[in-house]
C-alpha cells in the first residue's frame, strides 16, 4: 500500500545500527578529501586561524558510525540527526573524539560551518521536497573549493516515491550537482529489503567535488 507520507520515528533503525561496519561511501569519500586537504586548500582555515584538522560534516549520523570513522582519520565533525534517542551515543563519542552532535531537523538547516567534506548517506531523501533546496543552497554554501561532497539520492522509481520526502530524476540530481566535479554518479535500481520490509529500490550514489 502507498502511504503519503515517511515515518521519520527512526530510533528503531538507529538502534539496529550498532555493530554494522563504516559504509563504503564514507570510506571513499575520506581518501578523497583527504587528498585534497593534502594538495593545499587547507590554507583557508589557516588564514581564518581554524583548527588545523580538516572539517567533515555528516547530515544524518544516527548513532556516529561514521562520524567516528571521520573524526580517527583526522577530521573534526560536526554531526546532525532528528532522532534524539541517539544523543547519549553521541555525546559519548564527543567526549572520545572532535565529534560535535546537533540533534535537529535537517530540513531546518539553512546554515552550516565551512567543511572540506559533506557525508550525507541515505538521509536526504527524507526530507520534505518543500524543504530540500534551503538545506542544498546550506550544502553548497559550506562546502569549500575543493571540498568533497558524498551524497545518496533516492530515485522517482523508489516504492516510497510519492511520500513527502525527497524523490528525483536523474536530470534532477544533475541539476543538484551543477558546480561540482562529478567523480561519481551511480544509478542503480532493485528489489530489496528495507528496515520496515521488502522494497523496490531506486537510488544514486553521488561522489562529487567543489569546483
């Protein structure tokens, strides 16, 4: 059955997180702004008298996984999630790690510090479509020249398609990375399984970086 709208009560998923390993879209993005903070466009936060460390954000963290990952391989993060069952996690790794949790909305996000990577993994598609190009023109706003941009998207052939989050055409997501260097674009579409049952699955991989 077709509902209109997503449950966004995600604490479920994010506990069933624990113990999976780092996804392979961060660990890709990492060696690829890593590269690049090592070729000189760390000079800006050197000018502005930032912290040395490169800056990574992650919209969607649930319990830090990947947060974590970031923040041992040398960045500082700043972590954002809607879940605030997740928060005791969070706090426990700020206190390990240059980790920085936020519980909030993403689709209220319109503005974020300036990073060198912009981690976004399987969370963007819930955000309302009313909401997504407030928080894009944020994305695009903080993401240094150079900085890299891993980002999933859900496709217009996904089974949630016509729920309120955020579905789109290949042309759309091509629109979305207009000013980036795309490294990376992946379109793939299957049947599945979801946290809440089976499900046809439509998705982009993006890899990107800021021209």
């Amino acid at each position: 059955m077709q509902h209109n709208s997503i449950d966004r009560d995600f604490s479920g998923y994010n506990q069933a997180q624990a113990g999976r390993p780092v996804r392979p879209l961060a660990g890709r993005a990492l060696a690829l702004a890593r590269g690049g903070a090592e070729a000189g466009y760390a000079a800006e936060r050197e000018t502005l008298g930032e912290d040395a460390r490169p800056v990574a954000i992650e919209l969607g963290c649930g319990r830090g996984i990947e947060a974590r990952f970031l923040a041992e391989n040398g960045f500082t993060v700043h972590a954002y999630d809607v879940d605030p069952s997740v928060s005791g996690a969070l706090e426990e790794l700020a206190a390990a790690l240059p980790v920085h949790p936020e519980i909030v909305d993403l689709a209220q996000l319109r503005e974020l510090p300036r990073a060198d990577l912009i981690l976004a993994c399987a969370s963007l598609p819930f955000v309302p479509r009313d909401s997504i190009d407030g928080l894009w023109e944020a994305v695009r706003t903080a993401l240094r020249p150079g900085g890299i941009l891993a980002v999933d998207f859900f496709g217009v052939r996904d089974d949630w398609a016509g729920t309120d989050g955020t579905f789109l055409s290949r042309q759309e997501v091509e629109d979305l990375l207009d000013g980036f260097e795309v490294l990376e674009l992946v379109e793939e579409e299957h049947d599945g399984r979801s946290f809440s049952g089976p499900k046809h699955w439509h998705t982009f991989r993006g890899l990107a970086r800021r021209l």
